[in-house]
C-alpha cells in the first residue's frame, strides 16, 4: 500500500509517499480502507519540530532522535472496514468507521489498523468520509477541554483562535452547550466564525482582547498568546483557562494555578460518537479549508505550516475528491 513517511524532521518535502507492507489487523482490531484523513497542526509541528520553545529535546527522545520512529503521521481516520480480527464483535467488512489512533498516528495510508477498543465510531449514512474525519480532531479536542473546564449553559466563553480545526469545532460545540460565544480570530474570517454561531468576533490584528474591558468564564487558547498572566485580569471570579496550546515557559508558570487546564487531548469512542450524531442532527457542521488528494500530502503540510488554515486540511483516497 501507499503510505506519507517522514523521513526526517525539517520542512513538507521530507515526506515521501512510499510503498509500505499493507498492515496485519490483530485479533482485537479492524482494518480500515482509507477514505479520507486530515493533516493537523500537529502533524506539522512533529514534522517541523515546531514543539514550544525549550520542548525539541523532549519531544525528540519520545518520538524518535534524529527521525520520527513511527514515519507515518496521521490522527484520524473515515474509511470503510476491509477485514476485522477473530476477537472483533462491534463491526465488520464493510461498515463505514472514522477512527482516531492519536498520537500512535499511522493514518496518512491507505489502510490503517485501530483496535476495537480504541476511539472508532459508525458514520451515519448522510456523512461522507470527508465530512466525518474534518470534525475529528478539532471536535475531540474542544470537547475534551469544554468537559474538562466544565463549560456549562450561560457561561461566557472567549475562544482566541477560533477559525483553525480546533476553534470552528470550539466555537459551535460551546454554542450547543448554551454558552455566550467571543471568537477571536483574523477579520478576513469573521464572517465564518458569526456563521458558526460566535456572538462577537474580535480581530486580533487590530484589538487587544484583554484591554476591552470584558470578563469571561473561560478563555481558551488555541495559539499560545492567551497565556494566564495574561488574561487573569479577564477572568471572571471562578474564571478558568483551557490551554490547549501553550509555550513551555507559560506552561510551568500556570502550572499551579487551578484555574488552568492544560495537557494533551484524549480522543475517545464517546467522542467521536457524539460528533457524528450532532453533525447527522446539524447541530454542528465541518469546515474544511482545502480538499487534495492523497498524492498532495506535501502541499497540505505547507499549508498547515502557514498557521492560517480554516478548519480541517483533508486528503481523499482514490477518486473521492
Ligand atoms: N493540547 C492538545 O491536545 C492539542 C490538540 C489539538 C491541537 N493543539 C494545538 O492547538 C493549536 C491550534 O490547533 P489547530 O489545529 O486549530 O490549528 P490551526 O488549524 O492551524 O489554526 C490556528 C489558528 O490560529 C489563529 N491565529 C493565528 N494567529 C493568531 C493570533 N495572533 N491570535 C489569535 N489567533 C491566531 C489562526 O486564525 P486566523 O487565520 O484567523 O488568524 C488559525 O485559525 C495548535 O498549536 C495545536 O498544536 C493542541
């Protein structure tokens, strides 16, 4: 099969679509017929090494010294089931599934195996694999901060970069938990943000968020400039801050502060399973930025690299594009 290797750290042109063996599910996994997958923030920052300052070294000793030692990138996955291991009781050949192998990666191929167990869930019949892998990586990560700062009904929430993967989904499950929605982002996407139910867009070329006056319950910041020290003097009494991207220094400094939620996303079953039903319900829609195919795995790394991306970047598999 054909697979995206990384080859090496450095810019999009280390990855190579290479010819790898087609993989063996296990008694407790399926395989998965790759229809579409996405390439994410992360998978170009562990491509580039753009970890946070002070973290190269790190991240280099748990994923590989001078070469990524799992070379084929890739969180999340929507095909259709090719065979499924002996153990396998939830599915079988020819269910449509979109899965996440999180940081185990491996989906930039054109099949892909995930244990039963792991995060997979069905896609309903009105989804097509594009429109189900675009809501996986940013939805699982909104949704797994918003549970974790316990965002609830009424709260006033600022999202501050809210037309990347994670902010589209942020911004509309916050809306569907009743929340009061402030999107931060660049003017030329404001538009798409209100679309997506914001009730305030604030551009962050031209106004200072944390100089107008304004209190949230929850700041979430998904570029890395909503530190704590920051935005503590925004933070309503009780306030709290989901860092879902953070420098390392500011990361330490807010590390003993209750009022910060921070770490890596789980991506879970219930996840998944919950996106995919409000999506089938239209509580909640994908944005995708730009749709290639597999073959152009380089160009949509240059493209996330850019920082600007709206939504999902997704690669289609065969003629689906
Ligand atoms: N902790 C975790 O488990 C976890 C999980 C997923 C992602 N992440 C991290 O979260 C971050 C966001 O991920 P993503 O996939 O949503 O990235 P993305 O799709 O590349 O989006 C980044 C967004 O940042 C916005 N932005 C750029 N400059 C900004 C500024 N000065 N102020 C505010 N916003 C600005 C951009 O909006 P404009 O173009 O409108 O400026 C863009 O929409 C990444 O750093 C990623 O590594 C962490």
């Amino acid at each position: 099969m054909k697979a995206a290797v990384c080859e090496g750290y450095g810019t999009p042109e280390v990855v190579r679509i290479r010819e790898v063996p087609t993989p063996v599910p296990a008694n407790s996994e399926v395989l998965i017929k790759a229809g579409a997958t996405t390439v994410d923030s992360g998978d170009a920052r562990m491509r580039g090494l753009h970890v946070p300052r002070g973290m190269g070294v790190a991240v280099r000793l748990r994923f590989g010294l001078t070469k990524p030692r799992q070379p084929v990138f890739g969180f999340d996955v929507a095909g259709q089931i090719e065979a499924v291991g002996a153990e396998v009781t939830r599915f079988q050949p020819g269910d449509r599934v979109v899965a996440s192998r999180d940081l185990a990666l491996g989906c930039h191929a054109e099949y892909v195996t995930v244990a039963e167990q792991g995060a997979i869930a069905s896609i309903p019949d009105k989804l097509s694999d594009r429109d189900a892998v675009a809501l996986c990586f940013g939805g699982s990560t909104a949704l797994h901060f918003f549970e974790r700062g316990k965002l609830a009904a009424g709260e006033k929430v600022l999202i501050n970069g809210a037309s990347g993967a994670v902010g589209v989904m942020a911004v509309q499950l916050a809306k569907h938990r009743g929340a009061e929605v402030i999107a931060v982002c660049s003017g030329a996407n404001a538009e798409l943000v209100t679309s997506l139910g914001a009730d305030q867009v604030i551009d962050h070329t031209t106004e200072d968020f944390t100089r107008n006056g304004q209190h949230y319950d929850v700041i979430m910041d998904n570029h890395g400039s909503a530190t704590y020290e920051r935005v503590k003097s925004s933070l309503k009494p009780g306030g709290r801050v989901l860092m879902v991207y953070g420098e390392v220094w500011p990361t330490i400094a807010a590390s003993w502060q209750k009022a910060v939620v921070r770490g890596t996303a789980s991506i879970s079953t219930a996840h998944l399973e919950n996106l995919m039903s409000l999506a089938e319900r239209g509580a909640i829609k994908r944005v995708v930025d730009w749709v290639l195919p597999f073959a152009q795995i380089v160009d949509a790394h240059r493209r996330v690299d850019s920082g600007h991306k709206v939504g999902s970047l997704v690669l289609t598999f065969g003629d689906d594009h």
